[in-house]
C-alpha cells in the first residue's frame, strides 16, 4: 500500500491560534490561472479574491504571494489566513485538568466549540487554548459538540496525533457522561439503547432509522428529585448527537436542549442562560505514547442540578 505524502509545511504564522487556510489546486484544466480557480472555489466574489491577491495576502510553498496572473498549475499548494468573523466571546474559562509533554486534557465550558469551525474560529477550545499554553502545535483528537461540556483531549506533537485519534476510532476510551433530565418513574432503569442513528449533511437534527444498529448508549438513573433526575451516561459508540437523541426517544429529553424532541427558536447571540445539561464526566485511556493508564475526571457541575431555579432564570 502506497504512503501518502505529508503536505509542505505552512509559510504562514498561526493567527490569533488560528491556523491558515491550505488548498492543493486540483486536477482539471478549466482554469487558466489560480485567481480563476479561487474565485471559483472560494465562492468570496471576485472583489474579494482579487482584494486578497494585490494584498499579498495568498501565498505559495515558499511564502512568495501569488499573483493574480500566476498559471494554475494542478496539484499546487495555497495559504491564506480566512477573514475572522466578529465572534461573541463566551465567558467561561477552558480550565487544563493535566498536561504532559504528549497531551493537554482541557475542561470545555458549555457554548464554546472544540475546534474551528464555521462560526467559530477564533473563539475555540483549541485557538484558545494555543493562545493561552503558547503551544501552536497543538491539536483535538477528538471532538466534543459546542453545547456540550466536559473533557477534550489535545495532543502537542503533531506526529503522536494519529496514535491518540486512533484510541477514538478503535473505540479504546471510556467516557462517561452526566446529565440532567426530568423523571420519569415508569422508565425502567438501567437499559441500554441500541439504534441506528443517521445525521444529514445540511439538516440540524440527526434521527433514528430502521437498519443496522450503529448507537449505543447506558442509561442509569443516579438520583432524582422534584421531578427531575440526574443521570450516568456511557456511550459504546460515537454518532453525532447520540445521547440526545436517545434521551429524548426515552421521552426525558436532557435540559436546555435546543434541537431534541423539537428544534426550538435560535438563541440570541452573547444568550449563555440555560446550557444544555450536558457534561463529559470521565475519560478513561491507556497512552499510546507513554503506557499509562489515564482516568481524568470534570471539575464542573451540572446547574439545573446543583440550582434549578439559577439555571431556570
């Protein structure tokens, strides 16, 4: 099996613990030079790629600007730092539960996403986080959905991270969540929730099929009171959105859940009040690096638990 081949380092700086945009120029002859293939691709307008271009603000391998008029030549590489968009900082700390030479687990505050995406850029887990530690090198080896909060784990050298995304992938971390919900006294707990779960590219909401089950999920009831109930989570697999949609298919779908059982009116930006009560408790792993056997645990505490009426209001 023929090894693909590492792309060239980037010629361009992080920005604000944001990494620059790469783009290998593609097979094809439809465009003669790469500012055509970028007006196309890009989907800026032309003022826009071309604004970019007199700027110097695209690059080649060497970090020379490109010229509008350089010929498009397939399998060429790009870089351009994207235009930052004016993000609503969330005010809540990404608080570091342990750090080595290998890994950074971060405890993720609700609201905040892991990695650029979208939206968010700038305002992430890892952008600031590569701020704030003054390690640019650093990556997610997993990610954790923006409203949820709870443990991420990021590698520091580049060249580990495929061994850590493939602790994830091989389905060799523990995790064990917590959440609040109301009670139900007719759910018959524990049980596990076996499904088939998909999520359409476009489409807010992921949904249970018939087919071949690909979610599962443990469903434990810890304690409960004045109607609602605090409950231990473990997934066994990792579809997008899959404790939520197993909750709410229960019929106790988790508090400050904007999307399960129905999609509710956006959120204001700058709304943090009433975050999903959802919260990454526990990661267990073996390092892959090091050999040893990691158990980190969430210093955070569900509101709606701990103050109903705080959370409510």
């Amino acid at each position: 099996m023929r090894r693909r081949t590492p792309p060239p380092p980037s010629p361009l700086p992080q920005r604000d613990g944001v990494d620059p945009v790469r783009l290998r120029l593609p097979a094809g002859d439809a465009w003669a030079t790469v500012r055509d293939h970028l007006v196309t691709r890009l989907a800026a307008g032309p003022g826009v790629v071309d604004e970019m271009f007199d700027e110097g603000r695209i690059v080649d391998v060497t970090g020379c600007p490109v010229s509008r008029e350089t010929t498009y030549v397939p399998g060429m590489f790009v870089w351009f730092h994207r235009e930052l968009p004016d993000e609503e900082r969330v005010p809540f700390a990404v608080d570091v539960v342990y750090r080595d030479e290998h890994v950074v687990v971060a405890d993720k505050p609700h609201f905040l996403a892991t990695t650029p995406r979208g939206s968010h850029v700038a305002e992430t887990a890892l952008a600031r986080l590569r701020r704030e530690l003054g390690i640019p090198t650093l990556g997610a080896a997993h990610r954790l959905d923006r409203l949820t909060a709870g443990l991420v784990l990021f590698t520091v050298r580049p060249e580990e991270r495929g061994a850590y995304q493939t602790l994830f992938r091989d389905k060799r971390v523990a995790k064990e969540y917590e959440a609040v919900a109301p009670y139900s006294p007719t759910l018959v707990l524990p049980r596990t929730v076996i499904s088939r779960i998909v999520k359409e590219r476009g489409v807010l909401t992921a949904r249970e099929v018939e087919g071949e089950p690909n979610a599962v999920s443990r469903v434990e009831l810890l304690e409960h009171r004045n109607g609602l109930a605090r409950y231990r989570l473990t997934p066994s697999t990792g579809q997008t959105h899959q404790l939520r949609v197993h909750m709410s298919a229960l019929g106790v779908p988790l508090l400050g859940d904007p999307l399960y059982p129905v999609v509710a009116d956006p959120v204001a930006a700058g709304d943090f009040r009433r975050p999903l009560q959802l919260l990454a408790r526990v990661m267990e792993f073996t390092d892959p690096v090091t050999g040893l056997e990691h158990r980190f645990a969430s210093r955070r505490a569900l509101r709606a638990w701990s103050s109903y009426e705080r959370w409510a209001g």
